[in-house]
C-alpha cells in the first residue's frame, strides 16, 4: 500500500472526528502548496463557474460579461 503522505488527498478518505480538526488538516494542506498550485486552482475555479453560468470564456468584447453584485448603501 502506498505511502499516505505520497497520495493525493482527493485520493483520500479520511474520517475526522470534529469540524475543527478537519478545518486544521485543510489549513496544513494549503499552507505547504505553492504559490503558483494555488493560483492554479482559482483558475480551475473560475472557468468553472463561468462554464456553470454557460459563459464563452473565450469570446472576446461585449460578448463577454462581468457580473457585478452591488450593495445596499447603509
């Protein structure tokens, strides 16, 4: 069987017995990647959401749009 510090951890089953210790375990993992891994996954994350919203990430001008919340003044 493999190492388990040697396998990816979305290979990984892991039980936790509480919120916080698997909160500390994902702080741990993030905090040993690179900058240049995580920059990567925002990528991976954007493309997917504009895919889910059924935005051409490709398409150039006004075709192309930024969705914009905006809050109420208080």
């Amino acid at each position: 069987m493999a190492n388990p510090a040697s396998v990816l951890p979305s290979r990984q089953i892991r039980f936790f017995s509480s919120f916080a210790e698997q909160e500390a375990e994902d702080l741990i993992f993030y905090r040993e990647r690179s900058v240049a891994d995580k920059m990567q996954d925002v990528a991976e994350l954007a493309i997917a959401y504009a895919r889910s919203r059924g935005t051409d990430i490709d398409a150039q001008g006004p075709k192309r749009f930024t969705q914009r919340i905006q809050r109420a003044r208080s």
